[in-house]
C-alpha cells in the first residue's frame, strides 16, 4: 500500500480483488452487464441451477444445445435474432443469406468461444474485468447489440477500431441472452440484483421458450413497465413476502438493434417504488388496482384494466417510475370515496414520499378533529365545507379552510380547538421546506381522511346533486333546450 492510499481504499481493493478471484475460479459468472447477465440467467434456468458456482460443463454444453436448436429455425434466425438482437450474425448464423444453418454448426461456434476463456493477458475486457480480449473476431452488433458496424463504428471508449473490448466469457453469454429476453414491440432485457430477483423476474420468458420454442411474448403486453409491475405483484403473492424486494435493484433495458435502428430506452425502478408495488400487491391488491385504473381514467369494467394494462402507457406508473407524487389517486374526488385502505397510504407516504410517521399520524389526528366538527353539520353545509377543500388552489384558500373550521368548533361548542399556531405551522411546512409543495400534500391527505370517514354522507349529498341535474336536463328538453 502506498503512502497516498488510504486504508478504506487498500480494502476497498482488497474486496474487489476477492471477488474478481471468486468469479475467475468459476466457469461463468455474474458481471453487472444486462446482456451478459440476462445471457447468464438463461443457462442457469435452462439447466435449473440458482447460482453460477453450481454449473458444470456438462450443463453448459446442455445449454450450447438447447440454444443452437432454437436459432437454427426460422423464427428465431431471421425474424428475432436477425431483425431485433443481432443483424448479420455469424456466430449464431442469423444472415438470411445463411442457407447452411444448422444447430450442430451454431452449437460450434458456441464452443469456440467457451474454448477461449482460459486466454491470459492484456487488454482486459471491459465488461467483467477479468477475460482477456476476444481478438480473433472484431465486435460489432453482429454479435453484440447496439455497437457500430464494421464501417461505422460509432464510438468504442477503448480506441479500438476493430469494434469493442469485450473478452470471450462475457461474448459467449450474450448469445445466450435472446432466451432470457421478452419480446414486446422491441426486445426486453429484465436487470437485477440480488441475481435471485433476476432469475425469478427472468423465469417466465424461459419456461415460454421451453413450452413454445418462441421468444416469450411477455402476455401479449407492449409497454415494458406495466408488465414488470404485473410480475412483481403475481410474484409477491405467490410468495407472500414483499420483503424479497427490500434491497432491489431493478433496470429495465427496453431495445431493438437491426440494420436500420438502434433504439434503447433504459427504465431504472426506484427500490422504493418496487417495495411499495409489492406491499400494496399484498395488503390491498383490490385497492391497489383501483389506484392503477385511476391511471388510464376510462376504466369501467374489468376487461377494460386488462386491454388497458397490457397496450396504454399508464399515468401512476409513469410518476412512480419518475419520483413524482400519487397521492390524488388514493381518493376518487368525483365519487368521494377512496380507493384504499389508510395502511397503503401510510406505507406510500412514508417508504416512497419520505414522510416522517409520526407527522403522518398528526395529519390524521388533524382529519379526525376536522370530521369530529363537519359530522355535526347538516349535510349541505357539510358538503359546502368539504367542497372549499376541494377546490383550494392557492395557499390562501387552504389556510381559509382551517379559519373556517376552527370558528365552526367554537359555534358548535367544541372545547379543544382545532390545533395550535405551532401546530398549524407544522401543518404546512410537513412534507420539506418548499411549502408549495407540502400544503398541496397535506391536503391530498386530508381529503383521504375525509372521504373516508364521511363517504356515506358525502355521497347521499352526491346523489341528490345529480337527481337535480338530470330533472334540468329534462326541464330543457321539454322547453326546446335539449336535442331533438
């Protein structure tokens, strides 16, 4: 250790140099590249081993068969391989142009690669860190996506213009990757960790090909996160344990690399978010599809969620995935009722929003004191009040509403007030210092306390509304003011 290295750095290097000699003594082993991985994850499913340390070569060997007899059809050769993953293939022989496929030539050069990973040397590769470079073939799209051509290049960190840096081991997993893919509109690559995650969100597309001899069709979705979302709630509560995703990291890799686009979407799933799909998935499944339907606002039936789940972009899932707030979908205001229960919303504040517990709990102590003094109230002056909440835009008209309230306590005759002038501070600066921001939460909640406690009268009031609006629509007509 030099004098210039720090302790924290010498183990730090200490630890990494463990862990590349752990993965080198294996045959195959885990990188942190989505194809590379996703190419791993396949042999391990298609052998049916959970870690890389369990392979032997005669599973590799069975895994070099079962692949090549896939890419030697049709299906896969010309219209996935060919059109989506890996135009112009000479390894796995996906040129159209090709007419002397075969899976006993494909499984070869699969071999070829698995004969150089003992090479030593320098340069390393670039992805594992371990390998030295495969040097006997230039490393185009042709063999791994989304790099250049032969003629155009594009940009290769490592200046070299015979394609990337990229040693036999983490080359030879790459083919296996289309296996461990899902194919939707363009290619869907799954990335996860701990590898557990991976294996178990990648297990479907494997079991498909198994059963169909087809890339997966992922169910027939064609939006990469509604899919992932699905899986992760079936798998949830089929485990029933949303603690399998406490430390997840999940990366969604959503590409199509042909001789005429490459095109990759990268969509990284905050690990707050995945807890909370998997909590809400468990405690309050029905709840948690109502939040979701909010999402695509035509809903009406349950066919609808699943036509609209599998083909429409939905709205709570992109502001989930983009750290933004959901909070207006807990409730429906049309209906005024809520969509799930107040452990869901508790759990969404404080894992996902980052809310304290204890003010969690102050705000609803607050809406209970609210409803203690609206209960007392005929139900139009009830609705009327209600209403002023709901419409609050400005920070005014929020502040208003709490005046208004606490003067009504002291009419009808509540002794305790409604809160403090520390307390009503509090109220508005609870969710971080732009109050912007923390009124506009604050209130999202308190209409979910509302709703909640008060539904049945708000929506009696509801009703009686629309009772008089269609007896208007009908007055119109009869005087000319309706269609004919």
């Amino acid at each position: 250790m030099t004098k210039s290295a720090t302790l924290d750095e010498f183990f730090d290097r200490e630890t990494k140099d463990a862990e590349t000699e752990v993965a080198s003594q294996n045959l195959l082993y885990w990188t942190g590249h989505p194809f590379v991985d996703a190419g791993l994850a396949a042999i391990l499913l298609i052998t049916n081993r959970s870690k890389p340390e369990e392979l032997s070569k005669e599973d590799v060997e069975k895994a070099i068969k079962f692949a090549a007899e896939l890419y030697a059809t049709k299906n896969w050769s010309s219209g996935y391989l060919h059109g989506m993953i890996f135009p112009n293939s000479g390894l796995l022989m996906a040129n159209p142009s090709m007419k002397e496929r075969t899976p006993e030539k494909i499984a070869n050069n699969l071999r070829m690669l698995l004969n150089e990973f003992d090479a030593e040397g320098s340069p390393k590769c670039i992805l594992c860190g371990i390998g030295k470079v495969y040097a006997k073939r230039e490393i185009y799209l042709s063999s791994f996506p989304l790099l250049g051509t032969g003629k155009v290049p594009n940009f290769f960190h490592s200046a070299n213009v015979h394609g990337a840096d990229i040693c036999a081991h983490c080359l030879f997993l790459t083919q296996f990757m289309p296996i461990a893919s899902y194919r939707l509109s363009r290619v869907l690559v799954i990335h996860a960790y701990p590898y557990e995650i991976m294996l178990e969100l990648t297990r479907e597309a494997i079991n498909d090909v198994k059963k169909e001899k087809l890339a997966s069709q992922a169910r027939g979705f064609r939006r990469p996160e509604n899919f992932l979302f699905h899986i992760v709630g079936e798998i949830t509560r089929k485990i029933e344990n949303d603690k399998f995703w406490e430390n997840a990291s999940v990366t969604l890799y959503y590409f199509i690399c042909n001789n005429q686009n490459q095109v990759l979407d990268v969509i990284h799933i905050p690990t707050p978010v995945l807890r909370f799909v998997a909590y809400a998935s468990r405690v309050d499944y029905l709840g948690w599809k109502r939040i979701v339907a909010m999402g695509w606002r035509n809903v009406r039936k349950e066919e609808d969620f699943e036509k609209f789940e599998k083909e429409r972009r939905n709205t709570v899932y992109s502001r989930l995935i983009n750290n933004e707030s959901i909070l207006p979908f807990f409730y429906n205001m049309k209906e005024r009722n809520v969509n799930a229960k107040w452990i869901l919303l508790e759990f969404y504040c404080s894992e996902v929003m980052g809310l304290d517990k204890n003010l969690l709990e102050f705000i609803k102590e607050v809406g209970d004191r609210i409803v203690e003094t609206l209960e007392k109230l005929p139900d139009h002056k009830l609705d009327d009040e209600v209403r002023s909440l709901e419409r609050a835009e400005k920070l005014y008209q929020f502040e208003a509403f709490f005046i208004r309230v606490e003067k009504l306590r002291q009419k009808l005759g509540v002794k305790e007030p409604l809160m403090t002038f520390d307390d009503f501070a509090r109220i508005l600066t609870a969710y971080g210092e732009d109050i912007n921001v923390s009124w506009r939460t604050v209130k999202n909640l308190l209409l979910f306390r509302l709703y909640e406690r008060l539904h049945d009268r708000l929506a009696r009031k509801s009703e009686d509304v629309k009772e008089t609006e269609n007896e208007e629509v009908e007055e119109l007509s009869i005087y000319g003011g309706g269609v004919e």
